[in-house]
C-alpha cells in the first residue's frame, strides 16, 4: 500500500488557512464576550428572589448543558428562518455560541459567587456600600478571580467547538478544511495542518488569558496562589 | 412539500438514539480503558513515559473532535484506509474520550491524600499492591461523579459523528427532516430525546457529588 503525503501541495493553500484561523478567532471573541455577559446574567438570575426569573434561569442552563451544540446551532439557523430572519451564517454561529456557552459560565459564575463569604457582603453592608457597589466590587470581581481558570478553559473549549459552525457553512477553520480537502483529494494532510492550527490558536488563546490574568488581577500574583 | 410526522419516522429517530447510546458505551468502554492507561502513564515514575502522555493529552485537548472525526473518516481513507463510519466515529471517540478521561482520573488518583501512599509504602505494600489496594479503592470513590458528569459529554459529542454518515440520533434526524422539511420540529424533538438522555444522568453526577461531600465531612470529623 503506498502512502503518499504531500504536505506542500496543501500547505500552499495557506492564505485560505489562516482566513479560517482569522475567522474562528472571530467566533471565538464576539462569543466569549457576549456569553461572559449573558452568562453572569443568567448566574445572578438564578439567585434571583423572584421564584419565575430563577426557575428560567435554571431551565436555561439545565435544556443548554443537556443538549448537544450541533443540535442548538440548527435550531438557531432553522428558528430564526422559520420566524423569517435571514441572518449571515456568522450571526447565526455567534448566536448559538453564545447561548451555549451562556450556560457553561452561569454554572461557573454560580459556584464562584457561592464561595464569596456572607460576612464579606454584611460587612461592605455595614460600610455604607451602595447595591450596585457591592455587587461589583465585593461579589463579582472576587469571583471572577476565584473561577477565571476554569471560565478561560471554558472559553478555549469554545473556540475548538466552534468548529462546529462550519456545519451551517459558516467560513471558520473546519469549513475550510472541507472545502480544500474536497479540491485537492488530500484530507490527512488537510486535517492534519489544521489540527495543528487549532493547537496552535488553543496555545495562543491560553498563553493570551494567562497574561490577561496577570494583568487584571495583579493580587493573585502577589499571592502566588488562587485565592 | 413532505409529509406529516408520522410513527415510521419517530421508530426511525428511535432506532438512531439507540445508536447513539451504543456508540455512546462503545466510546465509554474504549475511553475508558485508554483512558485509564493514560492516567497511570501521567503518573510514571519515568519521565519519558509521563512526557509523551502528557503530550497526548495536550494534541487532543487541543484539537475539535470534528477534525479528529474528519481525520480518522476522510483522513484515513485518502490515505488508503477505508473505514467504515461506526469505526471511525468509535475510533476517534475512543482517542478523545480517553484524554479527557485520562486527565480527570490522573486528578482523581493524585488527590487520594498522602499519608495514604506513605502509609502502604510504610506497610511494605508492593507497588502494584499500594495501587490496587489502598489509592485506586479511594480514587474510585472521588471519580466517580465527575466520570457520570463526563458521560453527558460523551452522548453529546456522538452527535458529531453524524458527519461522516453515521446515523445516530442526529444524523436519523436530518434524514426525516429531508423528508419533512419541517427542521425547526424535528429538530426541537432531537434535542428533547439528548435532554432525556443526558438530564438523569446529570442529576445523578449532582447527586453523587453531593453525597461524596457528605461522606468527606464526615471522614475529617471522625
């Protein structure tokens, strides 16, 4: 059996590599900062007093953590045409990454809030602190610190299952692959390049997070240790 | 336009959600035991081993599934391998599973407390024996609801085997949805089926969880 592997005959397609590369990044950011927003909502709501606005908040996370993302993209693309919104596949892909990732960060904004002392939010009460005040410096900001390993795992998980969109046609990375490997008849070569793109861009994304880490929280490198 | 929803198509969906419940276990078992080689192999006391396990784990956290999908169903095959679906689709759930499954259980292994590995070594425990008989019994019991929290992702990421034609759940799905053209129905009645399949056992890695907290307080009081 003769195995031949050009690499070269591949990699000269590099222009449309890093597109896709470019393009999953893009997934990846207007995903992770929209479902970082969404999800803190829907960790608050759950905590809400209101019985309904904490039970659809449950429900959220519960039918999105349940469910598998393939299925949640074709619902978005197929609900939004059925209600007669023609949207680009890319505002699909962010849509649906985003609700699906919503839901993996409420659960983790949930435990962080969790592990915020009662005494500490007495005690800002008995500061004087403003809701909002509170709310800002004493609960979220401890907490993200507490989580922000787990909530950047999450949000490389994220890029990696945005290969996901190229099954709405959606231009990412995967998508490309396809469509090379289907041009030149090499697939092991194609999904081997891009295979080592994503390892790259997950390096990327981490070694980004970490020096993002350093900067916002500076105590905790003080510290030397996870609070 | 297609026709209506009848029972043929909903004894079609079922026979694809048996498939993704077979492929689900085969990825399991496969994972699993991968999976547990590649803990002990983290955990070697040669460097080279722990190195190029480390290395495994790494390429495949840091790789989709759906490219080691296309990579073992496509990629193989341009290279004069054919395989058929349901190989490919275990293959690469198996190599996937058994990274992540790796990396829980090396956790679960390393956070058996210490004294308890000193303690065998203290009670001239072979090392075969230490393992077998004091750390794996108590790895086991803190690996186990992550494990059942692990297999939602599993049952999940079979639906990624649908693209390289193999009918589970997902892929019988799209298949009466090119007879119905109604894909916002069926595919609202798919992910019901994933929510069924998925919630109890979610609920049941909560619950163990719960229950293993229990036990560790009363471990420390004792």
């Amino acid at each position: 059996m003769g195995i031949e592997l050009d690499f070269p005959a591949v990699l000269q397609r590099w222009p449309a590599f890093v597109g896709g590369a470019v393009l999953t990044l893009e997934l990846a950011f207007f995903a992770t900062v929209l479902g970082a927003v969404f999800g803190t909502l829907a960790a608050v709501g759950r905590g809400a007093h209101s019985a309904l606005i904490a039970g659809a908040c449950k429900a959220y996370v519960e039918a999105i953590r349940n469910t598998p993302l393939l299925v949640q993209i074709f619902l978005v693309y197929f609900g939004l045409a059925s209600v007669g919104l023609k949207l680009s596949a890319f505002t699909v892909a962010v849509a649906a990454l985003t609700i699906n990732v919503g839901a993996y960060t409420a659960e983790i904004m949930r435990a962080g809030f969790e592990a915020i002392p009662r005494g500490q939010i007495e005690a800002a009460e008995g500061l004087a602190l403003s809701r909002p005040q509170i709310y800002w410096h004493i609960i979220l900001l401890p907490a993200v610190e507490r989580v922000y390993p787990a909530l950047t795992s999450q949000f490389v998980l994220l890029m990696l299952a945005s290969s996901v969109c190229s099954q709405i046609s959606a231009e990412e990375l995967t998508a490309v692959a396809n469509y090379i490997q289907s041009d030149t008849y090499r697939a092991f070569e194609t999904y081997i390049i891009v295979a080592v793109l994503y390892i790259i861009l997950s390096l990327v994304m981490r070694a980004g997070f970490w020096g993002l880490g350093l900067f916002l929280f500076p105590r905790r490198r003080r510290l030397g240790t996870p609070l | 336009m297609g026709g209506h929803l009848n029972i043929n198509h909903l004894i079609f969906l079922g026979h694809g959600a048996l498939w993704t419940i077979g492929l689900s276990l085969i990825a399991l078992v496969g994972g699993g035991i991968t999976g547990f080689a590649i803990a002990l192999a983290r955990i070697s006391p040669l460097k080279s081993v722990r190195i190029a396990s480390g290395a495994y784990v790494q390429l495949i956290q840091g790789t989709p599934l759906l490219v080691i999908l296309f990579l073992g169903y496509f990629g193989l095959a341009a290279i004069g391998l054919n395989v058929s679906p349901l190989a490919a689709a275990g293959i690469s759930l198996t190599l996937y599973v058994a990274a992540y499954l790796g990396e829980i259980w090396r956790g679960c292994i390393q956070s058996v407390p210490k004294p308890q590995w000193e303690a065998a070594e203290g009670l001239a425990l072979s090392k075969v024996q230490r393992m077998t008989k004091v750390i794996l019994p108590q790895a086991v019991r803190i690996a186990t609801p992550p494990t059942v929290g692990f297999m939602v992702q599993i049952i999940k990421n079979t639906s990624l085997a649908s693209v390289v034609g193999f009918v589970e759940l997902m892929r019988s799905g799209q298949i009466v949805n090119n007879s119905l053209f109604e894909p916002f129905a069926v595919y609202a009645i798919i992910a019901v089926v994933y929510f069924a399949l998925c919630y109890p056992l979610s609920l049941l890695s909560q619950k163990l969880e719960r229950r293993m907290g229990r036990g560790m307080t009363n471990l420390t009081l004792a």
